[in-house]
C-alpha cells in the first residue's frame, strides 16, 4: 500500500484564499480563477482544466484505467445577497442568495459590489438598530422587510445611493471573517463547500507528490450554481460510473458528524445515496484507518442529487468535512479536511 503524504498548510493555504474571495452564486469568475491558477501550479502532467460554458471548472486527470470512469464534484458559490430595492432613504432591502436565516447575518459587513466594479462597504442591519430608539426591537422577527443594508457613504435618498453606481441587481458579497486558530480549527463563513474544493485538491497534490495517478480516469467538477440547485447537473462525460460529491458534513444536535472525521453521508433531503459506492467507501476508510462518521442529513441536498435528477446514471455517495452551524457562522477542524482529503486520495487509487 502506497504511503501517502497529506500537505496540510497547502490545503489550508488555498482554502483561505478560497474564503476571502466572494463568490456568492451567480459571482463566479473570480473564484473559479482562483481555483483554476492552484490546480494549474500542481503541474500535473495529464490534468486537463477547462471551464464549461456555465462557468464550473471541468478538471479531467487521466487514470491508469479509463473502462469506469469516475467523477468528483464540490462547490465554489456560496451564500450571500442582492440589492432588491434602493429605498428612499438611501438603506438597501436585500435578497437572499441560498437558504439562512436572516439572524445569521444580523450586524455582518459586507460588500456591495456595482455592475461597472466599483465596491463599497457597509452592514446588515434590522431596520429597526438602535434600543434607545425602539422599545423591544429584539423580539422584532428578523426577515427580508425587517432587514436592511446600511452603506457606508454620505448617502439619504435613493438618488445618493443610484449617484454611486449602485442598482437593483448588485451582489452584495457577506465578510467570510476567515480565522485559522493554531489549535485546528477553522472558523469562517462559506466553509461550505470551499472546504471540499481544497480537501480534493489535497488529494491530487497527494497522489502527484506520490508519483501516482488514478486508478480510474476521474472528471472533477468545481460547481458554480450549488446553493441553488443544480450546480453538477452537467459537466461529467455519459459513461461516468461514480460520482462522489465532496460537500460538508452537517454538524450538531441530533448528528452523528462532527468536526474531526470524515462524513459519509447515508442519505439526506433527497432520500440515501447509492448503497455500494457509499459501502465501498466507508470500508476504504476502515481499511486505511481513517476516522468517519456515518450520518443522515434531513434538511439538505447535494450536487450528488442535483446530477442524478438531470439524468446522470453513475452511482452517487456524498463524502465531506464536518461543518458546525452551517449556512451561518461555520466552523471546522483541520482534522476534518485532513481524514476527508485521505479519503478521497485513496477513493482515486482504489
Ligand atoms: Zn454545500
């Protein structure tokens, strides 16, 4: 059995640089450029990188067989907003980008980004701030119309605001709020599933560091359409066989994941995954050693399902770092992206 090393800080590295790119669904181009440049500086020889005309990267590395060809996928797009209206006293009514509450983003900086590029700064707030101002404003529910963006600009009217190029439409880009504590832990928004893209490029860097390739041809596709739904709906070739979709592990009261293993997801929103893929792999892990925890997900989806329901025929498991207090603040371990990157580069030599 081949020894593997696992190069933790280059998977964090990338990952930080991951989260500090804003990259809400529908805002792709940057971060898929960063995904790009870092699996473009592995060097591998054999590694095909394009990018389908939605956006997704399509990353092909040959194998040393091609008669089952194999896929993974995770995403790059994550939560955020857009300006739905500009009102007339220069604050901004939002739209959610993906599924959260509202109170997961109370009092968060953000970016608003203009159609020519200009970017200003400013913060989620409810309509109703200040205590001194509105008795019991903390029982008021936090939902779209009780939330607001205040700019952080000279602006009271909706004239001040459009003068700064500002228009319905506009992404505004939430603060990730990146932190890596020396104890392991990674605390940042977005970790889903920017956490997956690294733990797969973790897994190439380790096979090629190795001198290996893999057993099978694989296809990964880096979606750019995830949150809402049908990210890895296209992009893999029609014989594919399996596909492992790489997304985070759902962390929490009830769950059997947490953040030091691998997940293995047995079934979520979208009914169980396939039986012998998920099979395989969990034995994979028991033969390697390598920490997991079975579980279900109730209120989720994947991109596993998302290919499925466009047709794909393959079948399908979903693997992943486990996520604490997902789609608000999110927080890993190290010890999660490095089991699940072992998973995965032994998934490709199996
Ligand atoms: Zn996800």
């Amino acid at each position: 059995m081949a020894a593997l090393s696992l190069h933790l800080d280059s998977i964090v590295d990338f990952l930080v640089r991951m989260l500090n790119t804003p990259s809400p669904t529908g805002y792709h181009l940057e971060v898929i450029e960063t995904v790009e440049q870092a699996f473009h500086e592995l060097a591998i020889a054999d590694l095909r990188v394009e990018r389908s005309p939605k956006g997704a990267l399509i990353i092909t590395w040959r194998g040393e067989r091609d008669d089952a060809p194999r896929g993974l996928t995770a995403h790059t797009d994550t939560l955020g907003l857009l300006v739905r209206e500009i009102k007339s006293n220069g604050r901004l009514k939002l739209h959610m980008l993906g599924g959260y509450m509202w109170n997961a983003v109370e009092s968060e900086g953000v970016t608003i980004q203009t159609r020519d590029g200009r970017r200003y700064r400013g913060t989620v707030v409810p309509v109703k701030a200040s205590v001194h101002i509105h008795r019991g404003a903390g029982d008021e529910p936090r939902k779209q119309d009780t939330m607001e963006a205040r700019i952080d600009e000279r602006v009271s009217s909706a004239a001040d605001v459009r003068a700064l190029g500002i228009e319905v439409g506009d992404f505004v880009f939430l603060d990730p709020r990146a932190e890596v504590i020396a104890n392991g832990f990674i605390r940042s928004r977005h970790l889903d599933d920017k956490a997956s893209v690294a733990c797969i490029y973790g897994a190439f860097r380790a096979l090629r560091d190795a001198g290996l390739r893999p057993a099978q041809t694989v296809t990964a596709v880096i979606a750019n359409y995830e949150e809402v739904g049908h990210g890895a709906a296209a992009g893999f070739p029609p014989d594919l066989r399996e596909l492992v979709a790489v997304d985070m592990a759902a962390v929490g009261e009830g769950q059997n994941s947490d953040e030091f293993s691998a997940g293995i997801c047995v079934a979520d929103g979208g009914g169980p995954y396939h039986v012998e893929l998920t099979g395989r792999l969990r034995t994979l892990a028991e033969q390697h050693a390598i920490p997991y925890r079975p579980d279900i997900y109730p209120y989720y989806g994947s991109d596993g399902e998302a290919y499925w329901r466009a047709g794909g025929a393959a079948q399908v498991a979903l693997v992943g770092p486990g996520v604490d207090a997902s789609h608000a603040y999110e927080r890993t371990h190290t010890d999660s992206l490095i089991h699940t990157t072992h998973l995965l580069a032994r998934y490709l030599l199996s």
